[in-house]
C-alpha cells in the first residue's frame, strides 16, 4: 500500500472551491503517477476525512473521488478535535460525535463505491497523562465503542477495510519531565515530537487496553470466519 501524506486543507480561504480542485486535481495526478510505476500499488491519500477537508464532507468526498485511489481513509482523534477535555471528560457526547464521523466516511465510501479504512484512531490517557501507571479508564470506554462500530459495519457489510489504533509503545518511555522528545533521545514511543511522549501510546503495561483490543480482535476474526 502507499499513501501520500497529503497536506490537507486546513486554512480558509475567498475561494474554497477552486482551492479543492487544485487539490483533488493533485491526489490524482500524484496517485497516477504512483500507478504508472507500480500498477499493482494500493494507493490510498492518508486524510483525515472531513476533518482535513476544512469540515466539509463534500470536500472529503471530491479529494478520494480520483479512480487512481485505489481506498478511502479517514482518522478519529477526538481531544485532538476538541470533542473530549480531559478536565471536563463528557464521554456520551464524545460518543455521539464519534459515531456521526464514522458513519458519515462510511456513507461516503459507500456513494464512491470504495473500501475506506479507519487508518488511525487514538485518544489521551486519564488526566492526558503521559507515563505509564495512571489509569486509562476513559480511553478503554472510547476503544471499546470505536471495536463495536467496526463489528456493527462488519455485520451490516458496509464498506469498512479495518482500523488502526495509535499507536504502539510497547516498553518505550521518556526521559523527559515534560514528556517531549528531543534530539538525541532513544526511547520513542509512538507519539509524535510534537506530542508528550505516551500521550496516546499504548505500553506494554496497559492491561485494560491491550485485554479491549485483544478481546475484539478474536470476536471479529471469530465472525469473519463463520460467514466463510
């Protein structure tokens, strides 16, 4: 698979409609170019959905209409979108918004006729910790409703490839105080530079979440295998 790491459309403009075309107009013609050397390369652009499309899902829509992307792909970061605080948790509404995205991509998906896949999805530590210890209660409410939608797409035959948690830690850890890589520093985990490192990782010591991911793994391989 290759994805072109799009820099989507984040800054309004007087003219977000030509600025779409130019863009849609660049997906295509880079994802061609990718075919023409490696025609049986999945190419897929790497976006967020509507999220990087300046909130408008007919933008999402027109920037993966191209016939030369092969898949769809939209992500779910809900602190990151301002759904979810960490001082203020509100889960039911940070459920709501979830579930409105993801069946929005799914629609979409469906009107292009093209598998689309959940290629990253995340959330925050309680209190946005970023070292292991604290607990991750929320985070373990927000894995296991994103698995049940992806069961319930799985059951209803909607056009969902997979998803992709973000990320794995694994044993990694800062050395920082603040948790912020810095040059020279070895112990990366799956956060970016620009995010506290542990932020949103998954460590090996995270029971609650590796037992969510490991239980949803084995009932949706399990169902899969049934309807073969």
């Amino acid at each position: 698979m290759y994805r072109i790491f799009a820099y989507e459309l984040k800054l309004k403009n007087k003219n977000n409609t030509e600025s779409i075309k130019v863009f849609s107009k660049w997906v295509d013609e880079t994802a061609g170019f990718i075919h023409s050397q490696a025609p049986n390369q999945l190419v897929s652009t790497g976006g967020e959905g509507s999220q990087g499309n300046l909130n408008k899902l007919d933008y999402a829509l027109q920037s993966q209409s191209s016939k030369n992307i092969d898949y769809m792909t939209f992500h779910m970061w809900p602190k990151n979108w301002g759904w979810y605080k960490a001082d203020k948790p509100e889960m039911e509404k940070t459920k709501e918004n979830t579930a409105q995205y993801f069946d929005e991509h799914l629609a979409i998906a469906q009107k292009l006729n093209k598998p689309i896949v959940m290629e990253e999805f995340g959330f925050v530590r309680d209190g946005e910790k970023y070292e292991p210890g604290p607990p991750t209660t929320a985070r373990a409410e927000n894995y296991a409703f994103v698995f049940q939608l992806l069961k319930a797409a799985k059951q209803e035959q909607k056009p969902l490839g997979g998803i992709n948690f973000w990320g794995w830690g694994g044993e990694g850890r800062t050395t920082q105080k603040d948790g912020m890589w810095k040059p020279g520093d070895i112990n990366y985990t799956a956060d970016p530079y620009s995010e506290a490192q542990g932020l949103n990782s998954i460590f090996d010591t995270d029971k609650s979440t590796l037992e969510i991911i490991s239980r949803y793994a084995h009932e949706i391989d399990t169902s899969s295998s049934a309807k073969k």
